[in-house]
C-alpha cells in the first residue's frame, strides 16, 4: 500500500466553502465508482481555513498517470471537476489547470 498527501486551497469565501463541503458529504456515486476503480483504497480530506490537505491510501499498482487518463475518458469526472473549479483555487507555481499539489514528506516518527 503506498500513501499520498496533497494540497490544495478553496476560495477564501465562506459561503463557497459551505457548499464544497455539503459536495463532499455525499459526493456523486460515480465519483466514488471512479475514485475506487483508480486503485484508491481509502481518501480523506482535511481543512483548516481555506485550505485542503489530503491523504490516499493507494494500490501499489495505483498511478496518477493512470487516474488522469481514466477520468479524461469519464464525463461525470469531467462534470465534477469542472464544478469543483467554482470553489478551488490552485496553490502558488501549479501549472495552469493543475489543482491538487503532491507533497513532499519531510518528516517521520
């Protein structure tokens, strides 16, 4: 099993926040359906403020490479992450249409 952590800020709006977060309490089944098929075993999103911090439990075999080209080929994926863009900014020296920053682990106990 391999673990990813990742960052990511939303619009610092409160209200735009409320809405993101009543997205992700029950989040479009095909989402979920695409989430696991990817090789994504467990996924949680923390927030502090405006900004997101994620953490992936993966298949070893799991690679963003991989999720990327299944959810080019899916609409629904398509239509969440175009909806997600009202309420995400990306973090500074992101490519241009890139959201979610892989994080670097610089520490372990």
């Amino acid at each position: 099993m391999k673990r990813y952590c990742l960052a990511l800020d939303l619009k610092d709006d409160p209200d735009l926040i409320a809405e993101y977060e009543d997205y992700h309490r029950s989040i479009w089944p095909e989402i979920e359906a695409s989430i696991k098929e990817s090789g994504i075993l467990d996924m949680e999103i923390y927030r502090i403020a405006n900004r997101l911090f994620m953490i992936m439990e993966t298949e070893d075999s799991f690679s963003f490479e991989r999720k990327a080209k299944m959810d080019e080929a899916n609409p629904k994926v398509q239509q969440w992450e175009q909806l997600m863009w009202k309420y995400q900014q990306a973090l500074a020296g992101a490519k241009p249409g890139e959201k979610w920053q892989l994080m670097e682990k610089i520490f372990k106990l």
